[in-house]
C-alpha cells in the first residue's frame, strides 16, 4: 500500500475525504504557509488533515509535516479564502508556529527605515547590497521598488547584520 494510500485510510477514519482533492483552484495562487515546529508533533495526521482542510493538496501537507517533524521549518500552500488565524490556532495546538510572508504596504518608507536603522549613508547601503547608489535612491523615493528577493535581504540584514555580510561577502586573502 503507498503512503498516499495510508494517509488517505488513516484520514478517513478522521472524517470523510472527498475523492477529489481539495487543493487550490487553478486561478488560486494560494497562500504560502512558513510552519515552525514549536514542539515536538507526537501524531502527524491532524496536522496533514488540518492543512488538507486549508487547501493543501494531500501530497504538499503530507511532505511538509514530514519535513517538520525532520528539521524546524517547512513551507506548505494553502487556499488563499483560508481563515489564517483559525488554522494557526489549530496548529499551535500541536506544537506547530504558523507564519507567512511579510507584505509591505510602503515599501519606500520601510526601506529608509531599513536603511537608518543600520546607520548607514544610502553609498554604505547601496555597496552592502551590490546595487548602484541610483537605484536605492530611486527605491527610497518611491520611483521603483525592489524586488521581493531583496527586499528580504534588507529585512534580514536590519536583523542579523554579521550573518548576512558574512553569507554574501569573503575575506580577501593577502
């Protein structure tokens, strides 16, 4: 019997599974969930089931509270109509941390914040980042906004500032 098999037997007896799955509508683009094992996961299918429930397809919910068990963190897409705060509170019961993507409203305004917070000129910040002077001013006067990519790196850097120089920079050896 596959796992899919035996997930989908030991569900059922949880309550009934439609034979279709429940996962996202092609024109869904869903929500990108950042689980954190807060505790360990004694049994793991109410959590698949409470993701499957949230939207995920059996195979992603499945994947990702295996990985959660493995290591501290994993990612899993649920259906965007989901109710985030319900869905945490229920995983929180079970030693599961849920987070999403931080989204920026003003992203002109977080960056000099980002930026300031650091004490750094816009030269010393647009150098950390490897991008042209011009372009940070033009992200801080709202004119053009970065991508998501990078706008993490700040964030991150705002963070851990050791860390992040040393994942992007290497000693010159003399």
């Amino acid at each position: 019997m596959s796992t899919n098999s035996e997930l989908r037997a030991v569900l059922g007896r949880l309550g009934p599974i439609p034979e279709e799955p429940r996962g996202r509508a092609a024109s869904d683009p869903g929500i990108a969930l950042i689980l954190r094992r807060a505790a360990p996961i004694p049994d793991r299918v109410p959590a698949v089931k409470l993701l499957v429930d949230a939207g995920a397809r059996l195979s992603e919910a499945h994947r990702a509270v295996t990985r959660l068990t493995a290591s501290d963190w994993a990612t899993c897409p649920v259906a965007s109509h989901t109710n985030l705060p319900h869905l945490a509170q229920w995983l929180a019961a079970l030693g599961i941390e849920v987070r999403v993507s931080r989204q920026t409203t003003d992203a002109a305004t977080e960056i000099v914040d980002l930026r300031k917070r650091q004490d750094m000129s816009q030269a010393e910040y647009a150098a950390i980042l490897n991008v042209d002077v011009r372009t940070l001013q033009n992200w801080e006067q709202g004119r053009n906004q970065p991508d998501s990519a990078t706008l993490n790196l700040m964030r991150a850097f705002a963070h851990a500032p050791a860390i992040v120089e040393e994942a992007i920079s290497e000693p010159v050896l003399g």
